[in-house]
C-alpha cells in the first residue's frame, strides 16, 4: 500500500525541521503558569483548538492538509478570562522524534533523544494562531474544572516523554508504543471531562500531531 500524501507530508516537514533545529532557538513554555483553581460557580467553555502544524516554519501549509497542533481552550464566561492549555515536546518536536548521536571528540560518542514532552498553560488564546476549526466541545462549572486540573497533574506525570508514533508489530496488531502528543493529550482531556460529567462526546479524525 503507498504511503498517504498527509503520510509523505509530516515526513518531508519533519526532515526540514530537522536540518533547521540548530538554527531555531525553542524554549519549552516560556510564559507557562500552573495549575489554578476558579470559583466552583463559574461558567467554563472547553474548545478543541486546532493551528497549522509548524506554522512558525510553513505558514497554514500543512493545515490545507489538516495536519494539525491542538490545544484545549477554555473560556470563563463569568470573568471574561481564557486560557490554552496544550501537550508539547520539550526540546521540540523534531528532537523528541528523532535521536541523535553526540560526539564528544575524545572517541567517545552518546546516542541523544531529547524526548520529554509535558502540558503547558498559558494566560489567553491566540485567535491568530488557533485558526483551523475550532469547536466547542462543552459548558463546564468551576467544579468540574477544579476537578479537571487536578487530572491534569496526574496526566502530565503519567505521560513525561513525548512519542510521535504509533509502534506496532503489523498494522492494528500487537501495540508495543503508543503516541504521547498533543492530540492524544486533548483527546484524554475531553475523555476525562465524561467522567466527570460533562457531556462533551469527543470524535477524531486523527490527523493530527505535534
């Protein structure tokens, strides 16, 4: 079977990011804050939020072909306030994806995999980066959403290395790897938001990643 063109796409992109890593300057959750607590009587929106994947390199390229970052959005309606919060490599995505050996100049060399990924909160949502799609996926209290900060701590300890991939020994067989990214992060999101009530249904085309 030939490889998809969405497939050959993230290929090529990640094999660009990859030559222009030493060139790009990442810093992991630059204006990040921590988990928070808002008055059980407010009223939340959860959004699933979808951006160009690697706009800052190819503009809305890849979105044309739905290859996508995602993010939860959330909106208090009570206060006016909003914020993103969304599953990231650590030392970017190409790193995280794909190991590399470091020579060290004296014979010796250290196979590098810079893989650790965790969950950011940022003050707001950039209405300019988050353009493709966005859906609201339920209405919330402030207790449901205590409840889900607190899930996002364990989470976030649950899944510390960020996995680009599926491994399997054949398609659909025996699964040795599951992904860690940001769309399994927003996915788990909206699950655990059904446990605790909500009645998001959450549904996903899966083309997505980053």
């Amino acid at each position: 079977e030939m490889p998809s063109l969405k497939f050959i796409l993230l290929l090529c992109a990640l094999a660009a990011c990859v030559c222009l890593s030493h060139a790009l300057h990442f810093t992991f959750c630059p204006q990040g804050i921590d988990t928070f607590t808002v008055a059980e009587g407010d009223t939340l929106e959860v959004w699933f939020l979808e951006a160009p994947l690697f706009e800052a390199i190819f503009g809305r390229l890849l979105g044309k072909e739905d290859l996508l970052h995602n993010a939860i959005g959330i909106k208090d309606l009570t206060t006016g306030e909003s914020w993103t919060i969304e599953y990231d490599a650590e030392h970017e995505i190409f790193n995280a994806t794909f190991p590399y050996v470091v020579d060290h100049g004296n014979g010796t060399r250290d196979l590098m995999w810079l893989n650790g990924g965790g969950v950011c909160i940022t003050h707001d949502i950039n209405q300019t980066f988050w353009i493709h799609n966005n859906t609201i996926m339920a209405t919330i209290n402030g207790t449901v959403f205590n409840r889900m900060m607190n899930w996002i701590n364990k989470d976030n300890a649950s899944w510390p290395y960020y996995e680009t991939f599926y491994m399997w020994d054949h398609f659909r067989g025996t699964k040795y790897i599951a992904p860690s990214t940001c769309a399994e992060f927003a996915w788990r999101f909206l699950n655990e938001l059904i446990v605790q009530g909500s009645s998001s249904t959450p549904t996903s085309t899966r083309d997505t990643i980053s």
